[in-house]
C-alpha cells in the first residue's frame, strides 16, 4: 500500500484527504516511481481552490517531484529500476507516496542534485529559465523587477538573473522578508505595500523604467506593475494570490507588451522541456542555489499548502515520504 493525498472537491485545505492505495504496475512507456520528495507549488493551490479545474475528482495534485524509478513498462528504454528522475509538469499526481507517470516526463538526475532538490527546484527553475530566456533573453546590465522575490520561484529568478549580470529589485509583502531577497541577490528590495513603490522602482533603474518585469502577485499590483516597465519592456504576468488582473485596453499599453507565460503549457513541449531540464539541471551543478524554506511529512500536505498560501513560508516548499 502507498499513501496518497486526494483532493476531494474544490475548497480550503480540508478538502485534501490521505488514504491508502495501491499505485498498480506501469503500463506500455510508463514508470512507476517512489517518490522522496514532492515539490508544493503555488499552482497546487488554484486546483484545489476551484481556479483551475482538475480532470476528474477525485483528484491526487502535485506536478513535482523527485525519487528512485521502481519498475519500467513496455516501451521505456532510457530508464531502468533505481534510476534516480525527477519530473515537472501534468500529468497532476504528485501528491503520493508511489505513482504511475509516462516515461517521458521523467528527467535524470545528477549525482551533484540531491533528490530534495530537485523536487524543490525543476518547476520553479524551469519557470525562471522560461522568464529570463524565452520571455525574455536578460543581458547584463539590463534591470528586472521581481515581485515576491523572497518566494520560490521570486528567489530562483533572481539568483539566476544575477547569474545573466542583470540588476535586480524584488520586493515583498513584509520587512521580515527583505533580508530574504536579499540574500538571493536582489540590488534593492523594496515593499510593495507601499504607496511609492512603482516609483521608486522607475527612480532605482535610472529613471526609465526596467526591461523585465515578473509579477506573481496579480490584483491592484499589477497596474502598478505596468508604470515601473520602460519603452519596449515586457511584463510577465505568471500568478494572482492578490486577484484577477484588471483588464488592459491594448491601447493604453503603448510600447509595453504584456504576457501570461504559462510553466504548464512550456513543459508540456517536449524540446522547451528538455532545452530548459538541462540548462537548470547545469546552472544548479555550477552554484545555482535553491534554498527549501520549509519541509512537511506527505501526510501534512494541507497545512503546507494552508502555509504557502498565507504567505508563512519563504523559498520553496516541499513534502517527504
């Protein structure tokens, strides 16, 4: 028998259950993997809030996770039992001791990136590959914005951003949280709960604005968001804990473009996916950093999920088996 945590119908954290089951062997180009780790994920959260909506319900959640390759169905040649892998991205079904996922979901991992890791890191990381590399392609010397930065993917961003030789400013939602930011390598950090930050935001980068601008807050912050970006910037919209984002008529947007980046819809392209795996599975042997800001046993999925909403945790989070 292998626990499993159910999602049994869209609410708060008390609609995800732990139950026993039996995971069953893999199918033709199928693994069966036991997992170590599982990355929590912010988009975890819009499943089982009702915003997204998953295949059927029940539903096991979670698109993240690392561990040992248990057994291989027809079909998998690049893979054999005690293989350590980890993976990102749908199908959902991470929330589990042992789980069935298609083989080529499934990327191998270094000896240099321990299982928690990269169960910490392979989605994020891969969202702060697509932001820097495909939204858009950071030089040094450019200036980026990074709302939430004492967060997971907030933390990866800038890390990897200093990486490019780019300026970063982060900012968050309180003062305990500035230290954070800063040690990932924000330049200045500031609170975007004040009333000047979009300001002080254009005055920091020169008076003209940033070239990137990451917001993963939504709601009123995201017209703000819009005035800190120079003449031919990009604002990357990627979450909404605060709300929806307001409607933009295209034409106050002037020489502004935005977009909705979509991790989901990235990894699900077999190249992006791969492209993105070894550049992040590199950067992370060569000193990218990726700090766990907060562990829980598989079993307290919902109080992790309850404290990653709230704001309570910093870096990323993760459950163990």
């Amino acid at each position: 028998m292998a626990l499993i945590i159910e999602m049994t119908g869209p609410g708060g954290p008390d609609v995800l259950r732990a139950r026993d089951t039996v995971a069953g062997d893999p199918g033709p180009d199928e693994v069966r993997i036991r997992q170590t780790a599982i990355g929590v994920n912010f988009v975890d959260i819009y499943f089982r809030s009702g915003l997204y909506s998953p295949p059927s319900l029940p539903a096991v959640l979670g698109l993240e996770g690392a561990g040992i390759v248990d057994a291989i169905g027809n079909g998998v040649t690049n893979l054999k039992p005690g293989d350590r892998i980890a993976y990102a991205g749908m199908p959902l079904g991470g929330y589990a001791e042992v789980r069935l996922i298609p083989q080529s979901r499934l990327i191998k991992l270094p000896d240099t990136v321990s299982d928690r890791v990269a169960a910490s890191t392979l989605l994020r990381g891969l969202t702060a590959y697509m932001l820097l590399h495909e939204v858009r392609s950071v030089r040094p010397g450019e200036w980026v914005l990074v709302h939430a930065a004492a967060g997971g993917v907030g933390q990866l961003v800038t890390r990897w951003a200093k990486r490019l030789g780019a300026n970063v400013i982060g900012t968050v939602g309180s003062e305990g949280k500035i230290a954070v930011a800063k040690a990932a390598g924000a330049d200045e950090v500031l609170l975007h709960t004040s009333e000047n930050w979009a300001s002080d935001v254009r005055r920091i980068s020169g008076n003209k604005g940033v070239h990137l601008a990451i917001d993963g807050i939504g709601g009123p912050v995201f017209m703000e968001t819009l005035k800190t970006v120079r003449p031919f910037g990009i604002l990357g919209s990627i979450g909404q804990p605060a709300g929806a984002v307001p409607p933009v008529r295209l034409e106050d947007l002037g020489n502004i473009a935005v977009m909705r980046p979509s991790i989901i819809a990235a990894v699900n392209n077999p190249e992006f996916y791969q492209r993105g795996s070894k550049a992040l599975l590199a950067a992370l042997e060569h000193g990218l950093s990726s700090p766990i800001g907060a562990q829980y046993a598989l079993r307290d999925a919902a109080k992790a999920q309850a404290d990653l909403e709230a704001g309570k945790t910093t870096g990323s989070v993760i459950l163990t088996t």
